[in-house]
C-alpha cells in the first residue's frame, strides 16, 4: 500500500510532544547559532545524543566562535569534546572549518547548501542541518533513522541515505522537509527502531506497510 504521508506526518507530530526532541533541535531552540549548530552536529557524528549535548555545552561554556576556538587549539578542543566518538579527529576538523570560516566567510557560517559541502567533515546530512537548524531554511537532511523510516512505510525504495534525499526532494510536500528530520529522528530512537521496532505502541502502525520488518514488538 502507499503510505498517506500527509497523514503519517501530522500524526507522528502529534504523538512528537512526548518524545525528547534530537539535540540539535533542542539547542537550535534556545538560541544556537549556526556556527553552534555546525560543531555540534559534527559533535554528533556516530555518538549519542546524551553525550554529545554534554560534550558541546563543555566546549561552548569555554569558546563558541571561530576565534575562540581556535585562541583553545586542537589539543585543548579534542580534551573538553571527549568522549564523542573519533575525538581527535573531530578536534583537528574543528580547526580547519575554524580557519576557514575567518579567512573566507569573514567569520560567518555559509547558509549555501553548496558552500557548506565544502567545508573538512561536512556531508550532506550535517550540511542540511545546519541549513534547517541554523537558517532555518528548507532543507531536508537524511540521517539512518529518516533513510530507514522512509524505506520501511514505502514512501521511497532508496540504497543509501543521499539517494533517499533526492527521492524525498522530489516527492515530500515542501511545508514538512524542515519538521521531517526532527521528528523521524525521535520516532525512529524511541518507537520505529532499527531491530524489532515497537508496532504495537506505533501511532501510525496502521498507515505503515512494515518493509522489510521481519520482527516486531
């Protein structure tokens, strides 16, 4: 069956109310800035959202600009960030973009799909991020839980997260790309999960065709 998506989503943002929100949402919401959004989300990468929202408010109570970052150096980052995942990594990545939001955008986060792209780490999902968090913009940013949802209700038949992207630009009706990402995310930690997902307490149980579901509780 095809999933009515207007239906699926309006719901699901219903039900959203008694889900904690992804954090980036949450420091969008009081008061993030988009050069914020952007270590934080990079922060995010492959570690959990508890220990991100720890790691980045550690690091932001001490310097949360491109100048102040780079006054700490790397290896000041890389101690007040751990234990997000690959640490030392995501230290020298903040660095870079550091430098380079001086140097080339005067100390201004790009709000350019394209520009962002460019910038040491920064893949489509975070791109998109901070596009919808930071801006404010449409945007439709792909995480595993939007790809993995978006697949399971057969809404699109993708392989991997940017293929489903471009499905979902071209099929999701634009007044849900910014509020898509925010509530799947939650959905898909709380409810619809990767293994044995929750289909006896799912709000849009009925609407989803389960694809792929081989388990469920």
């Amino acid at each position: 069956m095809a999933v009515n998506i207007t239906e699926f989503v309006e719901r699901l943002k219903e039900a959203y109310r008694q889900w904690d929100a992804p954090v980036i949402t949450l420091m969008a919401g009081i008061g993030a800035t988009p050069f914020e959004v952007l270590i934080a989300t990079l922060l995010s990468l492959r570690t959990k959202d508890e220990v991100t929202a720890v790691a980045a408010r550690r690091l932001f109570d001490v310097a949360n600009t491109p100048e102040g970052l780079l006054a700490l150096g790397e290896k000041e980052v890389a101690r007040l960030i751990y234990p997000v995942g690959f640490y030392p990594t995501k230290a020298g990545r903040i660095m870079q973009i550091s430098t380079l939001i001086l140097e080339k955008y005067e100390g201004v986060v790009p709000d350019d799909l394209d520009e962002l792209l460019t910038l040491p780490g920064v893949g489509r999902k975070t791109a998109n991020l901070v596009l919808v968090e930071g801006y404010k913009k449409d945007a439709i940013c792909v995480d595993t839980h939007v790809h993995r949802i978006s697949n399971r209700i057969g809404y699109v038949k993708t392989k991997n997260a940017d293929a489903t992207e471009m499905a979902l630009r071209n099929k999701l009706p634009k007044k849900y790309w910014v509020i898509y990402n925010e509530i799947l995310v939650a959905f898909g930690q709380v409810v619809c999960r990767p293994v044995s997902p929750h289909c006896s307490t799912c709000p849009v149980a009925d609407l989803c065709p389960k694809v792929g579901v081989t388990k469920h509780r």
